[in-house]
C-alpha cells in the first residue's frame, strides 16, 4: 500500500509542476474578481495532475474492475467539463447539464444506492435508489465545487474526506473502495503544495473539484453500501458535512434573498470567517480541524448500534446549524457596524 501511495503522490507532484507551465503557455488564467480572494492571474486546471493520477494508479495497481465503471464514467465526464469550464467559463446552466448527464450515465453503469440497513436488517429500497442516488451524487459534487474558495480548502477538505473514506470501508471490508480512496487522497496532496505556493500558485479549477465532488460521493456509495451497523448515508453526510450544510445554507441564503441558486456569492462559510478576522491560512486551518473531527464522529457512528447511530447525527446535525447559525448573526453584526461607520 505504501509504494501505491508514494507513487500517487510523486506522480500527482510532478505532473503538477508540467500542468502549471501548460495552463500559462494557453493562458488558462484565473483572474481576480470582486468574489475571489486571491489578488492576481493564477493557471487554473490542476485538476488535470489530479485526475491523471488517480486514473492511471487505479488502473495500474487495481485493475479494471466493473463494480467501479459508474465511477470512472462519472468522474471523467465531471472533469471533462470542469475543464472545459476552467478554460471558456461555461454558464451555470449548461455545467448543470453536463453534470446531470455525467451522474446519469453512471447510474446507468450501476453506480447507485442499493440498500438502506437499519436493526441490523437490510432493506431494499427499490426505485428510490434513482432520486437519492442522483441527488447525493449532483449534490456532492457541488458541495466539493461551492467551497473552492481559499487556497488549500476544497483540496484539503477533500483529502480528509478521501482518507476517513477509506477509513470506513477498509472496516466493511472494502479494500479496493479504500485503496481508491487513499489514492485519490495521495493524488490530491501531492496538488496541494501547488496550490499554497506563493510563487508557483496554482488552483485545481473546476476540473478538479468536479472530479474530486464526484469520486467523493462515488466512494462513499461503494464503500458503506453493505454496512449493517448503521444507516448507509449517515457516515458519509457527517463526514462531508461542512461542504454539504455550506452548500444547502447557500441554496437558503440565495433563495430568500431573491437571488438565483447558482449566482455566488461571499456568505459561504470561509469568506464569513474571513469577515470576521480569520486570515486566509487560519480559515482553511479551522475548516480541516472540523472536517477531521467530523470524521471521527462518522467513524465512531458505524461501529455503535443504529439508534445510538441515528442520535448521533441529530447532535452533530444540530451543532452544525447551532454554529453557523451563531457566525451567521456575528457575520451580520460586524457587517452592519461597518456599514454605520462608512
């Protein structure tokens, strides 16, 4: 497993170094903007190291393998028009399109929810699967692209949740879930020194968060499906919770405000950190001790009866909107004081 891992990281590493000097000789630039942070034209496209290493230590060291084909169809079609979003910057609408296709195309190679387990009992849940299995994979993925927003976050995050991933399904017994999963965490730390360079800066892009969205809920399917200690989606949700409550608070925000769901904007959770006096690194820091703690929680949730499972995801459930609840109104209160003394 070691060699698998430093092999995944040296590649993703060097290819990254050549992907950099590709995106600048075809200006393939993130400029700034009134909702980014970031004070210059950066190469935008890491995604591409990412994406090639995963794909190429996936198949080197496991091998084709059926039970994964909905997960590279969906996957390189997510990076496919990430990419073609990080270089043209396609509208919100047709990315929407493109990624309905893309889940749809791996439900249809078998890439679904099969079963929901509770008192120690396995329920099909027939056609049901379809919906739930669309929306938590659309959902993720835009989660995983919605906090892309400070150098190291959506990468970082992503890491985590990619190592307690593999985490839970080395204890159902998944080894080949886990090591997909620890090689795409590899992949991605091996980016991420790229991306918090000073110098040589680089951002993964939507061909990166895309990926990484997508294989992220892929991963969690296949690897908790045959849990029997638990409910299936319960561990994944609490170890992707900060993007996916960021993105449904987002969804609430925009809708109440009269905006558009796909319009961005700065209330996502670090930019309410940066507001609130965080600095960019300190931001990022907090959100992966979170994201760390969180997935210790989930860990601890499948090895604990389904009740005491259940009970456990109301209280974190119910800590998550407690606390954005309470940056939310501190958000509020600094914004309109600067507002009274302007």
């Amino acid at each position: 497993m070691i060699q698998i891992l430093v092999f995944s990281l040296a590649l993703s590493y060097g290819l990254s170094i050549l992907v950099r000097k590709a995106l600048i000789h075809f200006d393939i630039l993130a400029h700034p903007s009134e909702r980014k942070v970031h004070k210059k034209a950066v190469p935008e496209g890491g995604g591409i190291a990412i994406f090639i290493t995963v794909i190429s230590a996936s198949f080197i060291f496991l091998g084709y393998d059926p039970k994964f084909l909905g997960l590279y169809v969906g996957a390189t079609l997510m990076f496919l028009m990430g990419l073609l979003d990080d270089i043209f910057d396609v509208r919100a609408r047709y990315k929407l399109i493109g990624q309905i296709v893309a889940v749809s195309l791996a439900m249809y190679f078998g890439l679904t929810i099969q079963f929901v387990t509770g008192n120690d009992s396995v329920v099909n849940i027939g056609i049901f699967s379809i919906p739930l299995t669309f929306l938590w994979l659309l959902g993720v993925t835009n989660a995983i692209n919605l906090i892309d927003g400070l150098d190291g976050l959506a990468g970082g995050v992503g890491a985590i949740v990619s190592i307690i991933l593999g985490i839970v399904a080395l204890g159902q017994g998944r080894t080949d879930v886990a090591m997909m999963a620890f090689i795409l965490a590899a992949a991605t730390i091996g980016f991420l020194p790229h991306n918090f360079s000073d110098k040589k800066k680089m951002f993964m892009g939507d061909s990166g968060s895309q990926f990484m969205g997508f294989s992220l809920a892929a991963l969690s399917i296949l690897g908790v499906t045959k849990v029997a200690a638990t409910f299936v989606m319960l561990a994944p949700i609490m170890i992707l919770a900060i993007p996916i409550f960021d993105t449904l608070f987002a969804i609430i925000r925009r809708a109440k405000n009269g905006k558009k769901i796909f319009i961005a904007d700065r209330g996502h959770l670090h930019h309410r950190l940066l507001d609130l006096g965080f600095t960019e690194r300190k931001a990022v820091t907090f959100i992966y001790y979170v994201t760390i703690l969180l997935g210790f929680v989930a860990v601890f949730s499948t090895r604990i009866p389904p009740k005491s499972a259940v009970v456990l995801f109301v209280i974190t459930v119910g800590m998550i909107v407690a606390i954005s609840f309470m940056l939310s109104r501190q958000h509020s209160r600094k914004l309109n004081g600067q507002n009274k003394q302007a």
